[in-house]
C-alpha cells in the first residue's frame, strides 16, 4: 500500500495594517503599518475560528470567511485537497476602514493554501493572486513584502513590486473614524476621465513622494501628497479628509492624506516635534470642527507577510 503522506504542520502568519494610494499615488503605492493582523492555523477535523481583537465577530464567523474562502478557492484552483484547519486570529486592523484589512486576510487564505496544499508560489505569483482579487496591487504588495512599495499588474496572475525602505524617520498617526466605506462606493465616485493637467500633476507629484522617502526630504510632503484624481471626489464620502487637510504644514504635521480608499486619513508627522503634542493638536482640531475618531499611533512597518515559513 501507498505511504499516506504526513499532513502539513501548523502555520503562524504575521500581516501588516496597510496604507495605499498615498495621495496622488493612486492604486500604485502604498506603505505597511506597525499593527497587524496574527493568525496560527492547524489541521482539524473541521473549520473552526477562535478570534481576538478588533471586529471579533466578523473575524470569527466561519460561514462566508474571506480568509477561508480565499483557502478554498486556492486550493480547489490548484486541484489540491482541501484540509479543514482551526484558526486562531488576533486582528488589530479595522475592517472597512482604509486600512488593508481585505488585503491581508486575502494573503491570510493565500497563505494557507500554499502552505496545507503543498504550492510552490513565488511572491510575485502571491502578491499577483491577492491582486487580482483586490483588483489593485497596492495594498498586497506592501502587506506581503512590508515596507513602503510600488506595484503595477504584469499580466493576469503576477504583480512587478518594488519594495523600498524609507530613509530618515517617519512617525504616522491614522485617524480612524466609526463608520466605515466600502472600496467600491469610494470608487462609484470617482469619474471615468480626467483632464490632462490633473493627470500630469499626479505624475508629477508621485514622483516627487517617491523622491522624498528616498532621499529622505519630508519637507517636500506637503506638496508631493496634493492629489487630483480620488481624494477631492472621496472628500464627501470621509470628512476627516478636509478637515485634516488644513493642519497640513502646520507644527508637527508634513502631509496628510487619505489612506486607502478611506475614511480613515493618514497622517504623517514631524519627528521632531513631540509625537503626544502633535496627538492633542489634532485632537482638539476634530473637537473644534464637531468630528471624532481614534488616533493610532503608528510607524512604517519593515516587516511583512513574507517572512512566514510557507
């Protein structure tokens, strides 16, 4: 008789919250962030999910999963046998908020589907995957590979990313309202074309955020984040945006922008004022403006998805 073959060993997965677009970078770049969603997997005798953290219920409801949908898929695609697993998550990234919550639960199920199915996946084949269920390959590249990234679609199944470390320091707030918005009502607002001097701008200015992580110049923020193609559409859609705008080159603020999709907006802040100052400062400007969220604190993340044994 034919040797069973041993079954896969647990799995433990690490993937970042993450930030896209990055003002006028739009469905191009984006940068991962210091809080995260955490996953152990295990074969079982069924799907189940233990869930703490943020959003538990939605994290620990097996019926309808993306994670365990995004699995399935996978392996079923591949023509692998589909091995119940028992998960345990800890999620610290808000869902429907602009954060790369779909992105990394996505990775989360492409993940297990490499690792129980016995997949041999490059990591532009995965990131390429989560893209194109995504339908942008921002938020996947830099929750996969951490860091800030640059990503465009090659073809149907594989994504050209380009992982970059930001030079110099870069301290963030996000401000994360209560409501959140779903990417494709934030995408329903945006027009089908645009005019030439709105998209030349955008080039321009992207390649000039490019530069300033790069050469590490957060004095050229304020200008490099100035956007023509979703953010002035997205505005009535995430409230925080306008109102964060004009803090923008302020003490302690370099840039804002929307993050993702929204409507949460991320802030980045000057490393040389203090962090808690700056905190209160754009505290007390939501207060004045009648606005509320949580402010999270934050930093770009290095570490992503990648790292886990596959």
């Amino acid at each position: 008789m034919p040797t069973k073959k041993k079954s896969p060993d647990r799995l433990s997965l690490s993937l970042p919250a993450t930030s896209a677009n990055l003002g006028p970078a739009f469905d191009a770049a984006a940068l991962a962030m210091d809080f995260y969603l955490k996953l152990e997997a295990r074969p079982a005798a069924k799907f189940s999910i233990k869930a703490t953290g943020r959003d538990r219920a939605i994290c620990q409801a097996v019926e309808d999963h993306l994670i365990l949908n995004t699995y399935r898929e996978v392996v079923q695609a591949e023509e692998r046998e589909v091995t119940s697993l028992a998960l345990r998550i800890r999620n610290d990234i808000p869902i429907g908020k602009g954060c790369g919550s779909s992105a990394a639960a996505r990775l989360a199920g492409i993940a297990l589907a490499i690792h129980f199915g016995r997949l041999r996946w490059s990591d532009a084949r995965i990131v390429g995957e989560a893209s194109r269920r995504e339908h942008h390959p921002d938020n996947a590249s830099a929750c996969w590979m951490g860091g800030l990234t640059v990503a465009r679609m090659s073809g149907d199944s594989e994504a050209q990313v380009i992982g970059l470390h930001p030079k110099g320091k870069w301290p963030l707030l996000l401000a994360v309202p209560e409501q959140s918005l779903s990417t494709e009502v934030a995408r329903r607002v945006l027009p089908a074309e645009y005019a030439r001097a709105d998209a030349v701008m955008n080039v321009q200015n992207s390649m000039l955020l490019l530069a300033a992580f790069t050469q590490g110049r957060p004095d050229l923020l304020a200008a490099a984040l100035a956007d023509r193609i979703h953010q002035p559409y997205r505005a009535a859609l995430c409230p925080l945006l306008p109102c964060l705008q004009k803090l923008t080159a302020t003490k302690g603020i370099l840039g804002v922008a929307l993050s993702g999709a929204g409507p949460s907006v991320l802030i980045f802040l000057d490393y040389r004022v203090p962090a808690q100052k700056t905190r209160r400062k754009v505290a007390s400007h939501l207060a004045q403006a009648g606005l509320s969220a949580e402010l999270i604190s934050t930093s770009i993340s290095l570490q992503g998805g990648n790292r886990a044994k596959l």
